[in-house]
C-alpha cells in the first residue's frame, strides 16, 4: 500500500463519519489482540494479527499520536476503513535490527484509540448546577465533587470565565490564583497578571536540584554512553524503576547487545520487576527510600575491601577526604572519615546499612566487590529512588560511589540517569525537530508553592515560597499570606497527581471558581465548576511528541479525524478567553497551530556521518503553497510526505560509526580543559552549595545536610515501621513502607478509563505472600490500605517477588472517592500520600508508612466491570 500522502493533514475520519454510530460500535472495528503483543513487523502482519482476511490496501494508515507522558510516546498507527479506525500498529518505517531499531508501542499506545473515541468524552461545556459567579455563598463550594451539571454553550461558558477572571483580578489580585503552566487559559492568566504555580519535583524526584552544583548534569542526564558500548560493560546496574513499563520504544533493546554477550545484569530495588526479569538479573533488595544507607555500606565495604579507584577522585573530585577538600569549605569533615565513623562513632558497615535498608549482609559486601575498581561496571539509576522524602543525598552519593569505583568517562563505565529513552543510551541528539515559533506569555509572578503541601497550603492561607523546582537556584525559605480564590486546572492533573488527595477534596471546596479542561469527567472535571471539552492530539493537525525518544529517532504524528463534538484546542479556548477579556490575543498566538506544526517539520535536522547538522525533510514549493503555510524549500534526506505517512525517522547505525559516545570522556581526557560545571570545576564529594541551599530551604532542621552525602531520616519510611522510630522495636501502627510503582494500564492518571486496559492490567495493591499470610490475606481478597493521611481499597496481589514489609500500589488510579466511608475505592495512592515536606521539599511518593487488613466490607467488582463516568445532564 502506498503511504505517501497528498494533504498536510489526514482527515480520514469525519466528526460526521463518526456521530453515524455510537463510540462502542466505532471501537468494536478494533481487537483486542492490539494488546497481546507489542508490535507487528508490517502491516499485512498487523492485519494477520488481528485475525481478518482484509486485504492491506482497504483502509488507510494514518500516523497518529501516542502524546502522555508515560516515558515513551512511540510511534502509534491507526488503519482507517470506511471512515472508521480498524485497528492500531507502530512503527513500519524499516526493518527492525539492533542497528535500526523500530519504535515500537506498548499496550496504552495500541489502546489509544478509546482515548479519542471512547463514549466517555465530554462533549460541550458544562456548568456545575448549583455554582454561580460572584464568589461567597454563590458559589456553594461544599457541593463540588457532589453537584449535578447543565450543558452550556461556548459563548457562555467564556462569557462566565472572562467574567470571574476579571473579578478575582480585580478584587484579590494575581496571587489569589493558582496555575500550572498551561498553554490556553494560563497563558490568558499570565497575561492577566500572572498567578502562583506549583512547585512539584515529580518524576525526577530529587534531581529536580540543581545538579550542575555537583558537577552533574542536568537531572544526571546525558552523560552515561551510546548503546553499541553496554557490551563493553562487565555488569550494568539498574538502580530503582521499572523501565520494561515506563520506558518507551526500544528502551530493553538498547541493552541487547550486552544481554546477548553474557553482561552480569544487576537489579536494585524493593521488588524483582518486569525489568529485573527480562535481564535474568541479580536482585539486590532494598527498601524504598533506604537507598542512601545502602550506598553508604557499599562505599564503606569498598574502602574496606581496597577496590577504591583512590587516583580517580584526587584527580577528578573533591571532599572524599582530608587532603583534598574545596576551596571554600565550611565544614572541617569530609566523606572518608563520615564513613569510617569520625563524626557519630558509627562506622557505615555493611551490618550498620542492613538493619536501615533491608538488605543482606553478604549482598552488600558482595555488591561492593562487584562494582569496585578493577571491573568495567555501568551504574545506571532510575528515578524511582530518588522520589522519596529525604533522599536528597542520594544523587551526590550515587556519583561518589561511582568515582570511587572510578566509573566514568571510559568503556564498558558508566555512572548516570537511565531514565525513559535513556535508559540504556546517550550522547548528543542525532535528529531532532524544529521550533514551533509559537510566542509563550511568562508568568510574571515568581512564587510557587510545593506539592507536597499545596492543598494544606491553601487551607492554611500561607506558603513557603522557595522556588520552582526545576530552576537553577531555589530560594531560601520564604513565608507567605495566601488567600486562593481561583483554580485553574489545565494541562495538569493537580488533583491526581499531587500528594494528599483527601485534603485536595477540602482545599478545593473552600475556592470561588474552579475552571478545568478535559478529555473525560476525571477527578478535575468532577471538583470543578465550568468544564471545558478539549481536542485528544488525533483530532489536531499534527504535530511531536517531546523530547521522549531515542537520541536516533524523531517521531511525529498527523491528524486522525476532524474534532469531534464541541471540543476545542487548548490555543483556540485561550483565544476565545483572550478575546473575551480584550487582551492581545495576536500578540499571544502570533502563529497558527498548522503554522508552528509546520516550522517544527522544516527545523528538523539530523547529523550527518561527518558529524555536520542538516536539515532533515524536503520541502518544496509545490508543499508549501499545499499547506498554505510559509516557508522555504529545502532538500532533506526524506520527503515531507513520506516522513508524515512513515511517524518517524530513525538513524541507521553501524559498529564503529561516527555516533558513538562514552559520557564524561572529554573531562577524564583533559579536565582543566573540560571543567565540569560545578564551583570547583570538579565532581564535587563535598559541595557547599549543596548543604548551603537544602538548608535554607525550611523543610528540615538547619544544619540537616551537610556538603557531603549522610544518611538523614525520613519523616516517614523505614524509621517509621516502629513505634518509637528504633529500628528492631514494636511494630508502629503503620509498619509497612507503600511506594507507587508505573504500572502498563496508564501513563500517570492519564488512559485509566480505557476499557481495553482496565481489562488486561487489572490494577491490584502487590503484598509480600508472608505479610499478607499473617494478616490472613489470600490472593484476590479485597483489601483496605490505610494510614494517617488516607485510605483505598484494592484487590490483593499476593507475591513473592516483593520483599516483607513494602505494599505496591500501582501510581495514577482515578480517584473515586467514598466521603461517607471516607475511603476512596479506585486504589488512588495519593490518598496515601500526605502534606510531607523534607529537605528541598521533594514529592515523595515512595516511603510513606501505611497498614492493611481484609476488607470486611462488599468485595470490589473488576474495574472493567464498571460503568464508564459519562455525565448525566440536568
């Protein structure tokens, strides 16, 4: 079949072909056999699979997007036949080799389909029945989450918002709203005045600091080494995380290679996952949010066993010891001597780490031997480690113990973020898209307030305003008066994906207004009072999908139907707004989204075996007067149609090509020449900055931290499995430790509805087989997690590849929340997560205390079996 394409934008499927049927007889052309594997080589495979005897040329494959943020956005394809998607595929573009890798979809993004066509979409805008503007008695907050809904029209609904923005501006002022960034309705509130957003280190946990201060880059991205040398590696270390479920496109096959040369693959962590499994790894257990101590005994049986690399870290670090400490330096201590117990007479022994983090004696010292100096050792860390409350030590640490085995800059050495499309390669981009042009309102007001206390906040009516977590430099502690009156949620899911979900539900309720746009009725939708229908990227021109892919692959995506019912792009409800408010909406959106669709095709470049950038796609004449757009030709390596029907371009690599990278080599050839981008020019074992800013910030005791790495308790996590925080004393009355693992049914809160996924990711609370034997916990009881913050029911998933004493509850459940019982039955975590801040104010998901017990009550039907959350109007 040909895929070359003779429109700008594929409009294969009409709002009218669609509206000829209900959604479930639109989606009932799709299979569920799109979930049983991760991608067919071809198409007429794609077609075999699904069991039809269709030829491949009825229906047309259409590129179309796989847009959350679930770590992967891969290549998506949607066959439409007789105006209807038949089935889904990935990527075709070339034939799949460890040298040309396909980028394939997983399960969400074969499931994509419902997230457009699903029956659940809202449809036209709604207003909460009982809220009116005004603000007090008027807008009968108690009743948000309970309220019946009116549909209203578009006219309406902006007339309404314009309104209430104005009076709140006008009344209370920019810091009486609260945004997140978006880029429609916040941008109109940028514009306004500005508003506070939220400080949230989310994914990157602790690497949201600045790691630049430690010689680092930037979240420790960027500086581990291209896939062709993991083979090189004696062992690979995969530090936390579940990369085989979070990780899109190849991410497991960068490690092929290595797998296929016989590479020791070692896993750390609380649970032997999907990830640890596909290697045949080595499980190292460890507790969640213990990482520091176990490092600690690591780097102190190294020292004990005499495989410390001492040459590397007197030429390439500082503060490791006495002898080679900063300039600047506060502290008169160091490292070595912390380890060897100078300070606390508490020497951080192997038998001293275990009590804290769980793991064996024998498993750390042998960890110790296997990393040390005289072995080609990868240490290769996810984020789940480090999104724990008090693990701010755990970057700089992880960096000293790989100088220490003196693990960078070299082959077969690696020590670094192997995160999403990281995981397993690096080095600079070899193709990449270009700027979209579109103009961005900043937000004049500086203040944010962090996640983890956002809704106590409010409640509260004061912050503490240190800065948005991703910025180079936080700000010391800072307490301000807060009087919120205005929610904005769009482009976020504050409520979903923000700790303390039950104090969420109170905060909210005390607000004026409360405005959310939305794909589906989803615990936003359902908290606010005028809900917006948005446009799913299938129904808008096209476009790419981040900066989540390999560094060979840029991938992009084309429209798939006209949109469908009343729903509108986040730009055009920014522009209504704008308009309505009589701002300078052309000022705002100089560029039409087709327009900055197609400025990001004509950027788009790759580099070239000589090492040169050049431009990517041909564009001719001929193209651009089609797209009716501005721009000049060029010549590229692919046509634009071509690229449009392909939804990718991959580099084709080679064994000894000109692609190759081994990350921090240019310092170890010549660090006076490459300085790293810390103070001193060095890895940074003692850094002041550090201690200096984790200090300031007011979340922990001053003097906390020091400029080197310690081990600092938790407010909650292992001490707090104890009644008087002793570790070995009587059990607490949460004495177990619940992290949030991704889980393959959604990518955060987001694909939680589809029916397809609810039915084969069954989203069960994961419970070691001892401890839930001796609660009398079988496999398939409904159980109740609870602790001082919340609680949830769950179907029990009862294992033993998890270790005692950890509950995994699978992160993003939508919250369906029983007030009267004061449960919520979806199995939410962050109903487990509560207003704790440590340190530089981390969202800790992963060490929070909790209990469970046989739920007395009705047991939980199966999520598929429930009804989908479609409105009922008034």
């Amino acid at each position: 079949m040909s895929k070359s394409r003779m429109m700008p934008v594929q409009s294969g499927l009409t709002r009218r072909g669609f509206l000829k049927g209900s959604a479930a007889g639109v989606l009932a052309a799709g299979s569920l056999s799109t979930l049983a594997a991760c991608a067919p080589q071809t198409q007429d495979e794609a077609l075999s699979e699904t069991g039809t005897d269709a030829p491949v040329d009825e229906g047309t494959w259409i590129s179309a997007a796989c847009w959350h943020n679930c770590g992967g956005r891969c290549v998506n394809k949607v066959l439409v036949k007789d105006g209807v998607p038949a089935r889904q595929g990935s990527d075709t573009s070339h034939e799949d080799s460890f040298e040309w890798l396909q980028q394939r979809g997983c399960p969400r993004g074969r499931s994509q389909q419902w997230q457009c066509f699903g029956e659940d979409r809202l449809k036209f805008p709604m207003k909460r029945k009982n809220w009116q503007p005004g603000g007090g008695d008027a807008a009968r907050g108690e009743l948000r989450g309970k309220d019946e809904w009116e549909r209203i029209s578009w006219d309406e609904a902006i007339e309404l918002i314009a309104g209430e923005v104005q009076r709140i501006y006008d009344t209370y002022g920019p810091r009486s709203v609260i945004a997140n960034y978006g880029p429609g309705i916040d941008m109109v509130l940028a514009q306004m005045g500005g508003y506070i957003s939220i400080s949230d280190t989310s994914s990157n946990g602790v690497y949201a600091f600045n790691m630049t201060s430690l010689g680092l880059p930037g979240c420790d991205l960027g500086e581990t080494n291209d896939r062709f040398d993991n083979k090189n590696a004696e062992t690979i270390v995969l530090m936390g995380g579940n990369s085989a479920w979070s990780s899109g496109g190849t991410t497991m096959n960068n490690f092929n290679e290595a797998k296929d040369a016989g590479v020791q693959f070692v896993y750390v962590g609380p649970s032997y996952n999907a990830t640890a499994a596909y290697f045949d790894a080595r499980w190292v257990p460890v507790l969640p949010g213990t990482d520091t101590a176990f490092l600690l005994g690591v780097a102190y049986e190294m020292l004990a066993q005499d495989v410390v690399d001492q040459d590397f870290l007197d030429k390439y670090c500082v503060g490791f010891d006495a002898n080679h400490m900063p300039e600047g330096a506060k502290l008169n201590e160091n490292f070595r001597d912390y380890l060897e117990g100078a300070y606390d007479d508490t020497p951080k022994t192997a038998e001293w780490a275990s009590a804290i983090c769980g793991t064996s004696v024998d498993d750390i010292k042998w960890f110790a031997s296997t990393i040390g100096k005289d072995h080609a050792v990868m240490l290769l860390h996810n984020y789940a480690l480090a999104r724990c409350s008090s693990a701010d030590n755990v970057p700089q640490l992880l960096m000293t113990v790989g100088a220490m085995g003196g693990h960078m800059g070299k082959s077969g050495h690696a020590c670094g973020g192997a995160y999403k499309t990281f995981a397993g390669t690096n080095g600079p981009e070899l193709v990449y898209y270009g700027d979209s042009g579109a103009a961005w309102v900043e937000n004049p007001i500086p203040d944010s307030i962090s996640a983890p206390l956002l809704w106590q906040s409010i409640l509260d009516g004061k912050y503490n305003s240190t800065g948005f977590a991703y910025s180079e430099v936080f700000n010391a502690q800072d307490i301000k008066e807060a009087d919120i009156k205005y929610l904005s949620f769009e482009g976020s899911a504050m409520i979903q994906c923000t700790p303390a979900a039950a104090t969420a539900v109170q905060a909210i309720r005390q607000m004026e207004f409360v405005t959310c746009t939305s794909h589906f009725f989803n615990a936003q939708a359902k908290y606010a009072d005028i809900v917006l229908p948005i446009t799913t990227e299938w129904e808008r021109v096209g476009g790419f999908p981040g900066h989540q892919r390999s560094r060979e692959t840029v991938i992009v995506y084309t429209q798939v139907t006209d949109p469908l019912f009343e729903a509108k792009t986040d730009q055009e409800i920014g522009m209504l707004l704008a308009d309505k408010l009589g701002l300078p909406t052309a000022e705002m959106w100089p560029v039409s989204e087709k327009q900055q669709f197609f400025n990001q095709i004509l950027g788009a470049g790759y580099m070239d075996e000589t090492g040169e950038y050049v431009p990517l796609v041909t564009v001719t004449q001929e193209d651009i007067d089609r797209w009716e757009c501005e721009g000049e030709p060029q010549e590229g390596a692919v046509a634009i149609d071509q690229f449009l029907a392909d939804g990718c371009f991959t580099i084709k690599r080679a064994e000894g090509d000109n692609y190759g990278y081994i990350g921090y080599a240019d310092y170890i050839a010549d660090p006076e020449a490459n300085p790293r981008p810390s103070e001193s020019g060095k890895f940074e074992v003692y850094c002041q900055y550090k201690a200096d800013m984790l200090n300031s910030m007011g979340y922990s005791p001053d003097g906390t931290f020091k400029p080197y790495p310690t081990y600092v308790e938790a407010p909650e996590g292992r001490e707090g499995m104890f009644a008087d925080r002793v570790i070995g004393g009587e059990p607490s009355e949460y004495p177990f430790i619940v992290y949030n693992p991704h889980y393959l049914r959604r990518a955060h809160g987001v694909l939680d509805n589809l029916p397809w996924l609810r039915e084969a990711w069954a989203n069960p609370v994961f419970l070691n087989a001892s401890d839930a034997a001796a609660k009398g916990v079988a496999d398939g009881d409904t159980v109740r997690v609870y602790n001082a913050h919340g609680a949830t029911l769950r179907t029990a998933s009862v294992t033993e590849i998890l270790m005692p004493g950890c509950v995994g509850l699978p992160h993003g459940a939508w919250m369906d929340f029983d007030e009267d019982e004061g449960v919520d039955r979806a199995g939410m975590d962050n109903m487990l997560c509560g207003t704790v801040a440590s340190g530089m104010g981390t969202s800790g998901y992963n060490n929070y205390n909790c209990n469970f017990e046989k739920y007395e009550g009705e047991a939980l039907v199966p999520d598929c079996e429930l009804p989908q959350r479609i409105v009922e109007l008034v």
